[in-house]
C-alpha cells in the first residue's frame, strides 16, 4: 500500500530547512541542492513542490510572516498590543531565527525587482492581518490610523534590527522596555484592556 504524503507538511518542511540554510549561509548561497540537503530529500522532491528557488523563497517568508501573525493574533485574543508586536521582536530563540531570516530575505530582495515585489505583496498580507489589533488600539486620539500603524511597525523593525545587530545591548527585557516607551510617548493603550 502507498504511503500517504502530507503535502502542506512537506512543504513546511521544506521552508524551515531553508531558513536553516538561510540562517547558516546567507541566502545567496541557499540554493535547491543545498535546502533538499538540508531537508534530507532529493532535489527532484524539492522541485517537485517548488518550481524554482524564487517560489522556495517566497513561500518560506510567508511561513515565518504567517506564524508571526497567529501569535500575534493569540496575543490580541488578551487585547495586549505590546504582547502583539513583541511577536516580531528577537525575544527568544525562535523569534532571533525568524528575524534573522526574514531580514536576510528582505536584504535578498534588494537585487531581485520579481522577488521584492513578491515579498511586498505578502508582507501586506500579514499587516492586513493585524489591522483589527491596530485598529481598536489606535483609533482613540489617532485621527490618521494608517499613519500610526505605520509608526509601530517602524519602531519594532528598528528595534528588531539594533537587536540582531547587539544582542547584548538590546536584551528581551530592553526590546520590551524600549516597545512600551514609544507606546506610552504615542499615548497608546497597550497593555490588556478589560472587554466591553
């Protein structure tokens, strides 16, 4: 009898043996024969879900973006905005692999126009994810939501970078303590708000 074949797993699969590589390497270097080595199939299985390196790519930023997002999600569950965009700061193991990864793919962008403007598109997607959190947060004294949405993201991208860049200056519990700083300078509620 055959073996069924999980797809979406294998896919998965697949992506995170690429963000091992990405990580190791650099994405230059992450090409199919080095991932399926990673992955422990054959290059023809790789080929077999992702037609080139390209797609590969781009389904593993979306991966990283759609995880990001359902713990973002959980913690906007609790209504906790500063839980919400800690999700992308470097606090753990996980998120420091994740950052790591995604700004090496952001950075990879920059040579390749097709690859950018396919890491634009999903990158929306995961901020049209998180605009029911901004919205509730930021609609109290914040005429412009968008332009505030905007301003939070910015400062989580720069804190998520200085901490990459110096992780010994920028531990979890300053990452945290710069993120609620600039909430309560932008006079956003930000912590767990009661319900009704």
């Amino acid at each position: 009898m055959p073996r069924v074949v999980d797809h979406e797993r294998r896919r998965v699969q697949i992506a995170e043996a690429a963000w091992r590589v990405i990580e190791r390497e650099g994405p230059d270097k992450a090409n199919l024969r080095e991932i399926a080595r990673e992955a422990g199939y054959t290059t023809g299985v790789i080929t077999h879900y992702f037609s080139n390196k390209q797609q590969l790519m781009a389904f593993a930023f979306e991966l990283l973006a759609r995880r990001q997002v359902e713990r973002m999600v959980r913690s906007a569950e609790r209504r906790d905005l500063t839980d919400a965009l800690a999700q992308f700061l470097p606090l753990d193991e996980e998120r420091r692999r994740e950052t790591s990864v995604w700004l090496a793919l952001l950075g990879a962008s920059l040579k390749d126009p097709d690859f950018a403007a396919e890491l634009r598109w999903r990158y929306q997607r995961m901020r049209e994810a998180a605009w029911p959190l901004f919205k509730e947060a930021l609609e109290e004294g914040n005429p412009d939501i968008e332009t505030a949405a905007d301003e939070l993201l910015a400062i989580v991208d720069g804190i998520t970078v200085d901490a990459l860049i110096d992780p010994e200056r920028y531990t979890p519990e300053r990452q945290l303590s710069l993120l609620r700083r600039s909430l309560e300078r932008l006079g956003i509620r930000f912590g767990p708000q009661p319900h009704g």
